[in-house]
C-alpha cells in the first residue's frame, strides 16, 4: 500500500508541475495580447445568458450535435469523462485504501452501472472518431478532407491515451471483483465481464493487476493531461472559457469597432505611431483573440463549408487560426522577454519567427499569405460551424484594416472603389444625382424625404448603392415600392440625400471611411427621423440595425422581405396570378446566417399561386455564398473556380425555371453565373434570377389596381416604433453595387461581377 501511495503521489505532483508550468506560460503569453474589457464586461452584464449558453453548447453539446454522428461521439466522449470524473476519484481513493467508496454514494449499484454505461460510451465514441479518420484520411482525399492541415498525429495519440484511461480503468476494477474489494455488489456491468475474463488468474494474480492497473490508470490521466497542455486538445480546458467570451449576437451581425489598448478608437484623434490599427503583429490581437487561437479543435467543420476552400482558394479559417496560433507560441519567448537584452540571448530561430510580418508572401516569410487574407467573403459559414465559437471573421477584418489603413496593401482593383466611396458616396462614383433614376416610369410618385417625416409615413425606405443605381437591382426596388404602393403603405425615401452606408469600405478593412459615411448618414437619418428603416439590401439592413448603433444611430430596421411577408399575412397584398414555375432560392449570407432571417423570403414564395419551391442541399444555415460578400464584390476573383458559378451549379441540380433571392449583390453574382453557364449551354436560355419582389409583383400586379393609397401626399414628420415590424440586423453596407451585365454607363463593372 505504501509503494502505490507513494508511486500514486509522485506521478501527481509532476504532472501537475509540468502541465501547471506549461499552463502559466501559455496564460503569460495571451496575457501579452491587447485587454479587452469589452468581453469581460459582457459576462458582468449578462450571467443568466451566459449560464444558459455554458448548459446548451458546453454541457448541451448544442452545435457539436448539428453534425449527428461525430457530435453524437463526442457528446457520449465529453460526457463520459465528466461521469468518470467519480472513477477517478475511486482511483486516488484506492491508493490508500482498497475498499474505499465514495461516501454517501460509493455503494450504490445504479452509480456502478452509470460508470460502465459511460465508459462503453467512451469506447463507442473513440470508435466512431477512429473510423471517420480513417474513412476521411487527408492523405487519400486531400482538400475534401475536413482535417486536411490539420495535426493527424496528435488526434490518433489522443485517441489511444482515451482507449487507456477506459481500458485500465476496467481492468483495475474488473481485478477488484475477484479480490472482493469492488465497492458495487452489481451493475457495474462492463467491470463485471472483464472480472470474469481475468478470474482464472487467481485472487494473487489478481491483487497484483489491482495494483497495476490502479497505478495505470492514474498515470494515463496525469500523462493525458500533461500531452493537453502541449497540444491542440487543450480546447478541452479551454472552450468553456471562450465560449464564454464570445459575442454571442443572434447570428454573426456587426463587425467589431477597431479599439487600442481596449479603447474604442476615435479618428479624430486617434496617432498610428501610438495606437493600435487592426493588427499588424501577433500581439496586436487581444488575448481573446488568443483564447481562439488557443482553443481551435482543428475539426475543420468550418474548412468544409467554406466557401473559398471549396472552390480551390488558399483560404482555409481553421489553418489560418492555426498559423495564428503556432506564430503567437513560437513568438512566445519573446513577447515574455523582459528587456532588449533578453531578447537579443534569445535562440536565433526566436528571433527569426519574431520578425516575421504578420500578413506577407512566401518570399516576405509572412505568417499568412495576402492571398488567403483578401479570398475571404465574410459569409460566416466558419463562425456558424464552429463548436468552441472562434470568431474568424473578426480576425481576418482586423488583419486587413492594418493591411489597408497602415501599409496601404490591397488588391489594386478595390481602389477604385474606396476612391469612389469616399468622393461620391457610392462605388460607382455615379453620384447623388443618378440616386432617383430609379423613379422613372412608375405611375404613381414616389415621396422624397426632405427634413422630418410625417405622421403618417410609416416607412423610410433605403433604397441603397445597388437599388437605386445598378440596372437588375432597380428592377427590385422598383417592384418593392410599387407594392407599397399598392398595399397602401406611407413610405419615402432619401433620394439625393441617401449615401453609401459604408459597408463595402468595412468589409474591405477601410474603417476610417466606413465610419465617414455612417455619420454622414445618421445625421440625415436623424433628420428624417423615421419610425421604421425598410431596407432591400441585406449589407444595408445588417450595417443600419447593427453597426451604426456603434456610431450612436440607433434605428429600427427590417428587410423588404419581412415587411412584404407580413403585408401578404394581413391580406394588404394578395397574389393571385399564378407563376406556375420550379424556383429555387438562394440564401443571402447577410440576410440568412448573420441575421437569421430565412422564413419571410419563403413565406413570400410559398403564398405565390403556382410557384414550387425547391430547396438546394446548402440552404439557410447551411446556406452557400454567392462571392460578393466580404467585398469580394470588388475584387477579380483569379485563384480557383469561381464561387459564383459554384452555387449556380448547385443550383441547376434543382432543374429550376427560376432562381430566386433576396439581395442586390447575390443578384448579381448569380445572374452573371447564369450568363456564363447560358453561353457554355449549360443552363436554358429561360433561366433567370430573380428577387422574391418581383415574383410576388408579378402575382399581385395584375389582380390589384395600382391607383389605391398612394403616397403622393407624404411628406415629413416624426417617428414612432411600429412594434409588428420585426427587427433584425442585415450585413454589411449595402451601399455597393455590383457590376453588371450592362453596367452602368459612367464606370465600368465592378471585378467580382
């Protein structure tokens, strides 16, 4: 007894020395990271939503389970070992003394069946890891493999460390059935059968194995937990606590303001030389940003719905965290060092990592590659897929604002389009002028706002970049205020008032004009003080409801769909003529995964007399980019197929009359998609993509007068919150059109058209 004490004690207090050692470096080194008091004020202000969500993604294995079998083995793994959490206490009890049961429930036969139950669930759930890495392996399916990139290795050595702890588990207890110290009489079910496989050996023999085996199954433990701290498995400390820090928006909705020093920056008097602009050094990040870094699974469910990595692109956000991560750990000696002197004894290879730039080219040695930096689309499909809630596209918008604001590197055909943001309000630089072209051939008169709305204008609709001047995006707008208009709704619009809201300048990395803009328009938006904001693109509605509260605009805003679908629901609109046709729709990412609106588009479809909707296999929360988002839209997309045409193929496997959407810039993306898939001869020459608005005005048109309310009469006046409108956040500034089969006539086409 005194030898296993013993033994049992030492192997404890050095695997507690190691990993603790191990663990306050790795806490020194994401304490080297920027504060961010933000997150931790967050937590003070909302514990009751912060309990529920430890409970349902924690405890709950709430997204893990969107993913049935992998999340099924690992919900039986994760809760297995917080069950086996009483089998190790059993363990250190045996040491001193072999008929040790914990008191008050150590006898109890049901707590014996509950510890096998799970550890056979344990086993279950390893088995089932095990066969889809062998069924996934990245070296026989390369980039179609989720854990291409990822540490095989050190999955497989976890793996086998998991079969230990169950299998010396069993064993020590199965020996302690046959020398009568087992603290169950029965129950324990597995323990029993492996008591009776080793019950020939002998009482002696089994004494010895009892001993063993405890011993075993206390060093297995100790050295798990030792290789944790050492590897990626460290996420299973870690996730709890990210998952708690996380901003937790009811879909992904606003980016984040830049801050130094965990202060919100102001531009008026903000020094580049003194403060912080997005990151431009791995300490630049905060330490929650290190906290992700630290608590990646390397899973890949966020690579496999990329849509950049699915079609060929250097982007892959899991090894970009990754990349991050092995960079701040390398870095480490050195963000630790205390003084110059320190960090010149350092080893050389150190200070080689720690002059590497954070963003840069094979040929800078850059930690990530330009090309894997700018392939982004902000489509949130990876924060969506996350289980431990990393927030990439956080990280990639910080990285590209140091990029653009410092080092004024950024794939040269954007230029164009800040220039035009910044000296004419939208990315055409088509200017305020050409703002109500739109109106054109319309029989009734659209109200321009012109000061305060009046009492009796219900709506202020935010027509956008896109809808105003781009050619298909006008045909939307046009059909959204002629059914206004035939429901009898009181609404105006900014016109010439009416700029950019900023979004593509945001997206892009360009903060500084984002924020130019969006002043620009909370000063005419306060002026019109509008009840409710209608916006039909989802880059407007996602900047106006959720980024300009960041700027003190704080406005209620819905999309064109919510509102048309509840005036279908009140009968103020009803379609009557019939659009017998196959369509499928298209889920903008800004509308649909980062603000969670997806019933209102369909219910729309759905009310259409004739109309079959056919949903493709990515659909709403799984839902696939068009490619604009992200400000892609204003990029040449070179590397890879492009994504456009990607979802456009996953859209003929629907064989559809139509494809249909719900935002200008999916508009078109798509619609150039169809173009090029018309001219191969891949796709009829009958199919075409078009807004939910317009199929619904083309039901309601011809059944209902044009001539009813009007809003001839509208004028200014104050606000007041419509409470049926629901409100919800949109995505990125609208304010950007796209280019165009037959682009507008003053500026050339925008390159991701």
């Amino acid at each position: 007894m005194v030898l296993r004490i013993v033994i049992g004690l030492v192997l404890t207090a050095v695997a507690f020395g190691v990993a603790g050692r191990r663990l306050w470096w790795l806490y020194r080194v994401a304490r080297a990271g920027q504060p961010a008091p933000e997150r931790i004020a967050a937590v003070r202000e909302h514990p009751g939503r912060d309990v529920e969500t430890q409970a349902t993604e924690v405890i709950g294995q709430r997204k893990l389970l969107q993913w049935s079998v992998p999340g099924t083995a690992h919900a039986l793994t994760f809760w297995g070992f917080i069950v086996l959490l009483l089998t190790i206490i059993e363990a250190y009890g045996a040491l001193f003394s072999r008929t040790f049961a914990i008191p008050g429930i150590g006898h109890w036969a049901f707590i014996g069946f509950i510890e096998d139950l799970f550890a056979v669930g344990v086993l279950a759930g390893i088995i089932t890891f095990a066969v889809i890495r062998l069924r996934t392996d990245p070296r026989r399916e390369g980039r179609a493999s989720r854990f291409s990139g990822s540490h095989t290795g050190a999955a497989w050595i976890v793996l086998l460390l998991i079969f230990l702890v169950v299998a010396t588990l069993l064993l020590y207890r199965g020996a302690q059935i046959n020398t009568g110290v087992f603290p169950y009489a029965h129950g324990a079910f597995a323990s029993e059968i492996v008591g009776h496989w080793l019950a020939p050996l002998g009482t002696g023999v089994n004494s010895v194995l009892e001993t063993t085996f405890i011993l075993a199954q206390l060093a297995v433990i100790l050295g798990f937990l030792v290789f944790l701290t050492y590897s990626k498995h460290l996420h299973i400390f870690l996730a709890p606590v990210n998952v708690l820090f996380s901003r937790r928006p009811n879909g992904l909705r606003a980016l984040q303001p830049m801050r130094s020093g965990g202060k919100v920056l102001d531009f008026e008097e903000a020094d580049p030389d003194a403060d912080i602009f997005g990151r431009g050094k791995i300490e630049d990040f905060t330490w929650k940003g290190m906290l992700d870094m630290g608590t990646c699974t390397e899973c890949g469910r966020c690579q496999s719905q990329c849509p950049a990595w699915a079609t060929g692109k250097p982007l892959s956000p899991k090894q970009l965290v990754m990349d991050l991560r092995d960079h701040a750990l390398a870095k480490g000696p050195y963000l630790l060092a205390a003084s110059d002197e320190e960090r010149e004894k350092l080893p050389e290879h150190i200070k080689q990592e720690a002059a590497r730039p954070l963003v840069g080219d094979s040929a800078a040695n850059g930690v990530i590659d330009p090309d894997v930096l700018w392939s982004c689309t902000n489509c949130g499909a990876c924060v969506q897929e996350c289980p431990v809630d990393i927030e990439h596209i956080d990280h990639i918008s910080d990285m590209r604002r140091y990029q653009v604001l410092i080092e004024s590197s950024f794939p040269v055909e954007a230029a164009g389009m800040l220039k035009n943001l910044e000296n004419k309000g939208d990315p055409w630089g088509m200017g305020e002028a050409r703002r109500a072209e739109w109106m054109d051939g319309l029989d009734f008169e659209v109200p321009v706002a012109d000061g305060p709305l009046g009492e009796d204008v219900e709506y202020l609709f935010w027509v956008g970049c896109a809808g105003a001047l781009e050619d298909r995006a006008k045909k939307t707008t046009r059909a959204i205020a002629t059914l206004l208009h035939t429901a009898g709704v009181k609404f105006a619009v900014l016109g010439p008032a009416e700029t950019c809201t900023g979004d593509p300048a945001r997206r892009m990395g360009n903060e500084f004009v984002f924020s130019m803009l969006a002043q620009q328009n909370i000063e005419t938006l306060n002026q019109a003080a509008p009840r409710t904001v209608v916006a039909s693109c989802p880059h407007c509605f996602n900047a106006l409801a959720n980024e300009y509260p960041q700027l003190g605009g704080n406005y209620e805003v819905i999309h064109h769909t919510q509102l048309l679908a509840r005036l279908v629901a009140e009968g103020k609109l009803t379609p009557v003529t019939p659009v017998a046709e196959k369509i499928t729709y298209h889920d903008p990412c800004f509308l649909g995964r980062h603000n969670k609106v997806f019933s209102p588009p369909r219910e729309i479809m759905e009310r259409v007399p004739g109309v079959q909707p056919q949903e493709m296999h990515r659909c709403k929360d799984r839902g696939f980019c068009c490619g604009a988002g992200g400000a892609r839209m204003w990029m040449e997309e070179r590397i890879g197929k492009r994504i456009n045409i990607e979802r456009i193929d996953e859209a003929l496997g629907t064989n559809p009359d139509k494809v249909s959407t719900a935002c200008p810039y999916c508009l078109v993306m798509l619609g150039d998609a169809i173009a090029a898939k018309k001219a191969s001869g891949e796709a009829p020459e009958s199919l075409e993509i078009v807004d939910v608005a317009q199929l619904l005005a083309r039901s309601v048109q011809p059944a209902v007068g044009a001539g009813s309310s009007g809003n001839s009469s509208a004028s200014a006046g104050a606000p007041a919150t419509d409470g049926e409108s629901p409100q919800a956040g949109g995505s990125p500034a609208a304010g950007s059109p796209s280019g165009d089969g037959q682009p507008p006539p003053t500026s050339p086409p925008p390159a991701g058209g």
